[in-house]
C-alpha cells in the first residue's frame, strides 16, 4: 500500500479562571506526494488544509463564543474568509439536533467542510447532552461547587 492522505483531527477541552471551558478542534490534512493546484504548490507532508475551531461554553453547554482561524488554506480568498460566519454558533446549545443545526448554517458553500467537522469532534448528540445534563445536575445539587466545575 502506499498513503495518499492523512487526515488529523484533535480536541482538547479547557477550563477557563473564569468558570467557562473552551473546547479547541484543529483538523490537519496533508498528502504523501507534492500537490499543485489551482497555482498553489504544496511539498508532501506539508498541510494542504490546516483548521482551528473554537468555542467557548458554560455548564449549560451554550456557546459563548466561537473563533475560527485558517491556519492553512488551498484556495486564497474562499477558505480564509469564511471563518467569519463561525460567529454564528454563539447561543446555540450543545444538545441534540446540533449538528443538523450547524449543517442548515454551513452546509454545501454556505461554510467551510473542515471547520464544520471540528464542530462534530466525533462526539454524539446524545453523548454532548449527557455530559451537559450530569454535569449542570452535579453542580445544581451542590455534589460539585461552581469553584470546583
């Protein structure tokens, strides 16, 4: 076999001083050859897509903010002006029905592919309002203080 492709997708959660968390999704593509396209040169293993996302939620799981940065881009003046529209995530709810909200606002041109697949982090529906609902239950029941959260 000989690799073509390489995709990479990371998250990493944070907790914020000031209560908050921050989840960061960075996705990387690159190719086991050298690429031309569209003008664009790019040597084998260098990123040909390189996407950061992140949001920023509180224990109710509504994002309080979300920040999109293109690190590395194939097509100038496309992919590196969408990340704008990202914006929009902020008062959404990481609940079920989330993805299928964030493909009615970034679906097919209206996006950016790779930055809404940071958006999934290979998480379920159900598994985001688990978390969410036990977490807010533990903290509203006094089993985990604001300060510890």
């Amino acid at each position: 076999r000989v690799p073509l492709h390489k995709r990479e997708i990371t998250l990493q959660g944070f907790k914020r001083a000031d209560g908050l968390y921050d989840i960061e999704g960075h996705l990387r593509d690159t190719k086991s050859y050298d690429r031309a396209s569209h003008g664009v040169h790019v040597k084998a293993g260098d990123p040909v897509h390189e996407m950061m996302l992140r949001i920023t939620i509180g224990t109710d799981c509504v994002i309080r903010d979300a920040q999109a940065l293109p690190v590395v881009v194939p097509y100038v003046g496309h992919c590196d002006t969408i990340a704008p529209k990202y914006a929009l995530l902020k008062g959404m709810k990481l609940a079920p029905g989330f993805m299928r909200e964030i493909r009615g606002l970034f679906g097919a041109t209206l996006g950016c592919t790779h930055l809404t697949e940071c958006c999934d982090g290979r998480v379920s529906d159900d598994e985001r309002r688990d978390q969410c609902e036990r977490h807010h239950e533990a903290v509203s029941t006094g089993r985990l203080s604001r300060a510890e959260d």
